[in-house]
C-alpha cells in the first residue's frame, strides 16, 4: 500500500518526464502508420505517464485531476469510438468496419478513408488502453478503496 | 499409480507430437502452404488498398478489424472485471 512521501528530486523529474512522455505517447500512436507502433503501445506508454503521478505526488492529487468516474467514462468511450466506425460504415452501406465507406462522410477518396480510418480507431484503443490500465493500477495499490493508506483504514 | 499413467500420458503424447514434427514444412521455406494463401496479397496489395505503409498496421486495423475490435473490448473487460472485484465503497 502506498504512502505519500515527500522527495524533491522524484517530483521535479517526473515533473519534467511527464509532458515529454506524453507526447512520446501520442507519437507512437500517430506513427503507428508507418513505423512499428499504433494505439496498444501508444495507450502503454501514455498510461505510463499518468501511473507515474500518484507514485511522485499523492494519490489526491491525481484523483483531483482524474477522477474515477472520468476513467471509467474513458475506458468505455475507446471501444464505441471503434464500434462507432464500425456500424457508421454499415450505415454508410458497406460492411461492418469497412473504413473505405468513409469517403461519404469525409472529404478524401475511398484508399485514404481506409488510411484516416484506420488512425480514428487506433486512437480509440489507444484511450480504452490508457484508461484501463492507470484504472487496473489505482485499484490494485489502494486495495479498491481509492484512498492512500493510513493506519487506522488499514484493517 | 496415478502419477506413473500421468507420466506415461505425457510421454505418449510427446511422442505423438514428435512424430507429427516429420510432416511440418522446414524451417524459413517461403513455399509453405501458410505463406501461400493470404500473406502475398498483403504483401503486394495492402499499400494500394489501404494507403498505409505499414503492413502490420494495414492487417491489424483494416483486414482483421474484428479481431481487434474484440481485442479492444477484451482490455475493456478486464479493467471492469478489476474494478468488480476490488472496488468497494468509502467507509
């Protein structure tokens, strides 16, 4: 179980660490066309900059920027992002996730609405993994009490 | 006596297995039956068909979509089976 402890030098560089990682996040995310990469390890590596908040600062401080029920919002908005495309373009009069029937609704011809289709549901499973993993991380080290650790809450 | 037909299963079967190794293609071959059906369409086609660069990306998002629709949804449940089991409410 945690407990808060001061330590500059933690704070300072996970202060420092975590815009660079974030935006390290979104990079992979949005390269994953081209290079190794895509919304899993995207969505890893931006959870990984917000599981490295509560471990530096405490765990209140964390909850007041993202509370509970705003991750678990997340976690389910990802997979209807995806599904959302997916049945847009049944509706659009293709079959079910087939992106190339995009080109209706955006302004690019149908290879390319393969292509931004492809980046809109990458984007979804990267917020469904960021989501589910800082959620999975604040249950198991507050035990589910979402709360830090004293003594006397401990039994 | 339990553990010795327990021990004589598994030895069966390995043996079962090893014998099986004989008719697996060799190792690295690019004419093998797995290689032959879906792989050169994605090889040659996938750029031209989804404009994507990256062939693992093109199989993994466009042709497999499904798969990684459920994949997704997969990741999902086990952060609400998590949060079933361990979240409890304040004091």
């Amino acid at each position: 179980m945690i407990q808060h402890q001061e330590d500059i030098i933690i704070q300072t560089v996970c202060r420092i660490l975590i815009p660079f990682m974030q935006v390290y996040g979104l990079y992979v995310l949005a390269h994953g066309h081209g290079s190794p990469g895509g919304g899993f390890q995207g969505g890893c590596i931006f959870a990984a900059s917000f599981i490295l908040m509560p471990i530096a600062f405490d765990l209140a401080a964390f909850k007041k920027r993202f509370a509970e029920k705003r991750i678990i919002l997340l976690c389910s908005l990802g997979v209807f992002i995806y599904a959302g495309i997916g049945w847009l373009c049944l509706l659009l009069g293709g079959n079910f996730l087939d992106y190339g029937e995009l080109s209706a609704i955006l302004p690019v011809d149908p290879v390319m609405a393969r292509y931004y289709g492809i980046a809109i549901i990458e984007t979804g499973v990267q917020i469904t993994v960021m989501a589910v993993m800082v959620s999975i991380f604040i249950n198991l080290i507050t035990g589910g009490r979402h709360k830090e650790e004293t003594q006397e809450n401990y039994d | 006596m339990k553990k010795l037909l327990g021990i004589a299963l598994a030895i069966a079967a390995l043996l079962v297995l090893l014998y099986g190794i004989e008719d697996l293609p060799p190792w690295g071959v690019s004419d093998q039956p797995a290689s032959l059906h879906v792989s050169p369409r994605y090889i040659e086609k996938s750029l031209a068909e989804t404009g994507v660069p990256n062939m693992v990306t093109a199989v993994l998002a466009d042709y497999r979509g499904c798969d990684t629709l459920f994949e997704t949804a997969v990741i999902f449940t086990a952060g609400i089976a998590v949060l079933m089991l361990l979240r409890r409410a304040m004091p």
